[in-house]
C-alpha cells in the first residue's frame, strides 16, 4: 500500500578507498591548467593509434606586399621531432579555405581565430598553438585532439595512482566508445574518469575523506530500521482508513516524524555534497536508506510538515 515518493532521494554509492592519503601525479598533464603539452614515447604512440596530431609552422611572405604569412605542414612529422615539451601560445588559429579577394589572408594561411573573418571561409576546426621548448619552433594542434590527450594524460595519472595503491585495473570497451577504467575496492566499483580527476585535483584525500563519510553514513542509515517500521505503520493505517483517522494517531504520526527528522537532516546533509557523481557504485547497495525517504516523504506531504 505504500506510495514510493522520490522527493529527496538522491541515492549515493560507496566509493573506493585508497590507503595512502597522499597522491602525486606523477605524469605531466596536458591539461591546459598549466599551459603545457608534453609528448613521451607512450602519447606519441597513443597519437599514432587514434590518428591524432600535431603539426608544424613554417612562415613565407608574399613577395608583392611583404606580407609575412604563417602555414602549417599538414604532412607526416618525424617521431622524434614530435616527442618533447611544448609551452602554450596565446592565440588560437584556423586557416582559410580560399584566397581573400581583398587580400587579407590567402588559401591554407592560419589567422587569428579571433580576428572576426567570414566563418565560411575558414576551416571550423580550431587550432592551440604550442611553442616547443628545446627548438622553440611553433606547431599546432586541433582543440579536439588536444582535449584527447589531455584525457589520455589523466587516465594515466589516474591508472599509475591505482596501481601505486595495490588495486587491479579492470577495462572495458564498449563498442566505438573509449576504453573505460575502473578499479574494485570492498565496498564500491570507482570509474576513472574526469570527475575522480577533478576529484583528486581539487583533494588528494579525496578517497580517504569519501570513505570516511560513506562509513558514517552506513553506520547512520543502519539506525532508520525503527524509524522506517515506525512511520510505515502509520502511513499504511493513513491509506485504510484516510479522513476517520483519530487525532490521536495523527499527532503520533507526527511525534514518530519528527523524531526521525534529525537522523534524516544528518544523512541527508552527508550525502549532499556527493550530489552529481555517478563515477561509482555500491558493490553491496542496501534499500534501506530508499525506504526511509519514501517515508519521511509520505509523512511530511500528507501531514503538510
């Protein structure tokens, strides 16, 4: 007879836990938070298998006005060229698909992405600029590849930290989506992906702390039994018997309620701050947390608490 009202419920998982609270990221990211790019054997071959690339500029000028113009080789570049350290530029370019009849840029040219020019003209792809550090010489590289190896680059750092901490990784790949990572711990199966990244960026005791609380939890939502027993009772004598129930019972109903009400703020408030993740799952998901929500949920919107 009881209604399942999902006001509230924002069902959270355990998470992983790792037993070193102190996490180094041990690979240099590509993640633009540092304005840096770099390539190591192991991106260059990663590069090479999701035909991803980076590509060199060379600059000419046209001889009529002097006008200094900026290409890229779009041509197959030396590994070893490739492999180092870059330092990010501060403009962004596309090059043009045709020559400029008033001349201000001619066909294959990089510009300035923001220079404003006709959209059509120019390729929609935007290119980073990257100055290499041992040559100084500039390359570019497509926004979308970039994005690519900077994800490529964080799973790294994320595999080398689950690895440090003693936990197998499992793979999977599902069809033409990306290879996903995640590792088991006795409580939960954690995803390796961007939001444990940002996670971990923001808090390197990001694990310890989500285990901490998820305990806590555990232990809290363990004591809603009686709670849940308690305020069902009530609710399922509401359904038979609807406007004859006795005051009484009605005002037990809503001494029952707001005992649990604090148990209830305090689980609540817990979870809360994990709002959003769904980078993992309970390995052992109990219901009883669910029930307690129905619960409060029936007795607050029938009592109008």
């Amino acid at each position: 007879m009881k209604k399942h009202y999902q006001k509230y419920c924002n069902s959270l998982t355990y998470i992983i836990v790792l037993t070193t609270c102190s996490i180094l990221f041990s690979t240099k990211t590509v993640a633009q938070e540092d304005n840096s790019l770099s390539i190591s054997e192991s991106t260059y071959v990663y590069m090479k298998d999701q035909s991803l690339n980076i590509y060199p500029t060379m600059i000419d000028t046209i001889i009529a006005t002097k006008r200094p113009v900026l290409f890229a080789n779009f041509g197959s570049v030396d590994r070893n060229e490739i492999i180092g350290s870059y330092s990010l530029m501060p403009i962004k370019y596309r090059y043009a698909r045709k020559n400029d009849y008033k001349g201000n840029y001619i066909e294959n040219e990089l510009v300035d992405n923001s220079k404003g020019y006709d959209d059509y003209s120019f390729t929609e792809t935007i290119y980073s600029a990257y100055k290499k550090d041992s040559t100084g010489k500039l390359y570019i590289i497509g926004d979308s590849d970039l994005k690519q190896i900077s994800n490529y680059y964080k799973i790294q750092d994320m595999l080398q930290i689950a690895k440090t901490q003693g936990y197998k990784v499992y793979s999977e790949k599902d069809g033409y989506y990306p290879i996903v990572y995640s590792i088991k711990t006795k409580t939960c199966e954690v995803k390796l992906d961007s939001w444990t990244y940002s996670e971990l960026k923001l808090n390197p005791n990001y694990f310890a702390t989500l285990d901490s609380d998820q305990i806590k939890i555990a232990a809290l939502v363990n004591q809603t039994k009686q709670h849940s027993i308690n305020l069902n009772k009530y609710s399922n004598l509401y359904y038979v018997q609807r406007k004859k129930m006795s005051a009484a019972n009605i005002n037990a109903w809503k001494n029952a309620t707001n005992q649990a009400l604090p148990l209830f703020n305090k689980i609540y408030k817990l979870k809360e701050k994990y709002n959003g993740n769904f980078s993992f799952t309970l390995l052992n998901k109990s219901n009883l947390w669910d029930e307690f929500v129905d619960d409060i949920g029936i007795a607050k919107g029938i009592l109008g608490m």
